[in-house]
C-alpha cells in the first residue's frame, strides 16, 4: 500500500503546483479614496466606496464598489498607470462627473443591484412571473445604509461585507460580501463558484425580512441592471451549462453565464456568472438549498432614469445611454419549498467579471485520484491475464 500512498501524495503535490502556475495580480485597496476627513468622519463605519487596484503584468484592473446609492460593481480595464478620482462633495450629491478615471478606460463593465421585488406566489411555481400588480411591491435598494462588519486585504484577496437593517416599509437584515482575488480559483463560500484574477464576487444574504401581512405566499426577487461599454444596439447572451461535476457545489449541476457581445465573441467583454441555487440556512449545503429562476435580459425604456443614483450615473453621465444597458430579475425558490416565510433566509452568489468566464472543470487532485482508482484495478487486472496466459503457453510447451 506505500507505492499507492505515495501517488496519492504525488497528486496533491501536483495540485498544488498547478495551482502556483496561475496568473497572479498584486492587489491594492483603499476605503474611501482621497475622502476629506471632514466627510469621512461623519459617515463613521457607514460604507461608501471601496476601490481595488489590481495590477497585471501589461494593464491594470480597477474594481470600485460604491453602497452610497443602489449598491454597484464596477469592473474598469486600464493601463497601468490610470489612476481614480472622486469630488466626494459632488459625489454625494450626485452630481455627474464626480468619479472620473485619469485616462478613458479600455473597457468598463458592471452591475447594479437596483430593485428588490416582494411578490405573492399564489400558484407556487417560484418564478417571477406575477402581472398583479396588487401582488408585488418593489423597494429601491438606494435607501439603505450599509454599516461596514468586515474590511481585509492581503497578497490574495481584498473582501469586503457590510449589513444593512433595511429601508422604510422592508425591515430585515440585508447582507452583501465582496470580494477580488489576485489569482483564479474557487471561492472559499459555498456555491464555491470559479472566480479569475479579472472578477468579483458578490454574495447577498436576506435574513428574517419581515414580510407583506397580506401576501401568505411570498417570495423575493432581485432587479440587476448590467452596464458594459459596447453598443445599445446589442444584447447580453445568456447561456446555461450543463455539467456532470458537482465537486464543489453539491447536487447542482448546471451554471448560468450572462455575457456581453465582447465576452462572447472576443473574450474581452463582461459577464456575469452563477449557479441557480440559493440556501434557506446559514448551512449552506444539499439539504438547504432550493432553486433560482431568472427573466430573459431587457432594455429599459429609459436608460438614465434606470441609473440615477449609481456609480455608472457618476462616471458617464448622460452618455450611459450609448452604453449597452439591460436588466433581468433573479426570483429565489421552488415549488414546494415552503416560500420565504418557511425558513426567513435566502442566499445568492454571483461573479462578475472582464474577458470569459472560466469552465468548471474538475480539480486536479479529484483526476489523480480517479485516475489511480480505476488505473490500478485495471493495471492488476492487465498483469494478472498476461500472467495467466504466460503461465498457460508455459504448461502446454
């Protein structure tokens, strides 16, 4: 049994190896950016701004997330010497032109997390699908303030999470972690998706969120406004991968890519990534889980009035309506799953990113060891019929 101990501890040799072969940014960070302290001050442990500075061997990625309005990922490519500004004055009034980059940006991509949806699942299908217009309240989700619970940086990643007790009319907690990481690698949070060096994750929890008395079957839905520099004229391709490993989600074996023209096409786009799953308990494995269902990705009628108050407002102004600017809904649950109310908890976790997503593949370690529990059985049973046969041929000379 040594020689076979001895290739499982070559497979984790090369697992780990294969992994320090990965591209690696250095990742800065700084909360707040060149915030006067007569500003900063006031805002206390209220999070406003984090910007990440990730920087690449020929161009530099910047990831600014802005909790001042409807909270907002930014992913910006630049090169390596562009540098980010903030009229924090302006900025706080929202005025436009108050977030600027020192030279235009390569390309620029992003979400917004606009609206949350409260509706009445009175047929129990789980989607999103009410036309009732008495059966549904939507909350803006500029309304909340976001007080800071954890801000850390390292080598490896920057994470930010903050907690919000809700806005008039929805009381509850309301939580959002996000985090960048300098190389490519699944997220240490179940769903565990596959982030690279050019993307962010962003998990969101609602927690005992105190339900419309008159809706007995609710559900919650989430409005995502997805923003890139390509042209209206386009549309984001949604795309639904099916995969036979569930190594690191268990028991999900599908995952959902929303991707701009550039992402498809050239592989230098936007996107954004997830698994249509989200948990009912801080436990987050098989037996919490339950489904998500998303719309198909329209575009608003008007593209300033969907982004006022935003960090995209901020930068580009008017000219967000050139921009390629479309919204889909991601409702949370199944049918039968005992609606939101059963549990009082929901989860949802999604990457968002510049280039192509990464394929989910199996890890290095779980081929080794594949590989060494159907190679020996098959290579005892190779020796033992050429044996037989020798032995054979032998007895009949």
């Amino acid at each position: 049994m040594k020689w076979y101990l001895w290739l499982l501890n070559l497979g984790l040799f090369c697992a780990a190896a294969d992994g320090r072969r990965d591209v690696r940014r250095k990742l800065t960070a700084e909360l707040n950016p060149g915030c006067p302290e007569s500003i900063c001050d006031e805002l206390g442990n209220i999070t406003s701004v984090v910007h990440v500075r990730s920087l690449g061997a020929r161009d530099t990625i910047h990831y600014v997330w802005d909790l001042t309005g409807k909270p907002s990922a930014l992913v910006a490519l630049c090169s390596p010497d562009a540098k980010l500004s903030i009229n924090w004055e302006d900025f706080l009034d929202g005025k436009i032109g108050s977030v600027s980059f020192s030279e235009t940006p390569r390309y620029i991509f992003g979400v917004v997390l606009s609206r949350l949806w409260e509706y009445n699942d009175e047929d129990d299908v789980g989607t999103f699908t009410v036309t009732n217009a008495s059966q549904v309240n939507a909350f803006s989700l500029h309304g909340f303030a976001w007080e800071r619970q954890l801000f850390r940086t390292n080598d490896d990643s920057v994470e930010l999470s903050v907690k919000s007790h809700g806005a008039k009319g929805l009381p509850g907690n309301f939580e959002l972690s996000l985090a960048t990481f300098a190389t490519p690698d699944h997220g240490p949070m179940t769903p565990h998706l596959m982030h690279t060096e050019n993307s962010t994750q962003i998990d969101l929890i609602l927690d005992s969120i105190l339900t419309n008395e008159t809706f007995p079957q609710p559900r919650f839905a989430i409005e995502v406004v997805l923003v890139a520099m390509e042209s209206r004229k386009d549309n984001y391709t949604v795309v639904v991968r099916k995969s036979l490993d569930d190594e690191f989600t268990p028991g999900i074996f599908k995952i959902v890519n929303v991707a701009s023209p550039a992402s498809v096409n050239a592989s230098s786009g936007g996107y954004l990534q997830y698994r249509p799953v989200s948990y009912t308990h801080e436990e987050r494995d098989v037996s919490t889980s339950t489904q998500t269902y998303q719309s198909s990705p329209a575009t608003p009628s008007n593209a300033i009035k969907k982004l006022n108050n935003t960090l995209f407002r901020s930068i580009f102004g008017d000219s967000v309506e050139t921009m390629l600017v479309q919204a889909l809904n991601v409702s949370f649950g199944a049918s039968g799953d005992g609606f939101y109310t059963k549990y009082n908890y929901t989860t949802w976790t999604f990457v968002v990113g510049y280039g192509a997503p990464l394929p989910d593949k199996l890890s290095l370690f779980v081929v080794v060891v594949a590989t060494i529990g159907l190679g020996v059985p098959l290579l005892l049973l190779c020796c033992g019929g050429c044996y037989v046969c020798v032995k054979r041929v032998r007895n009949n000379s």
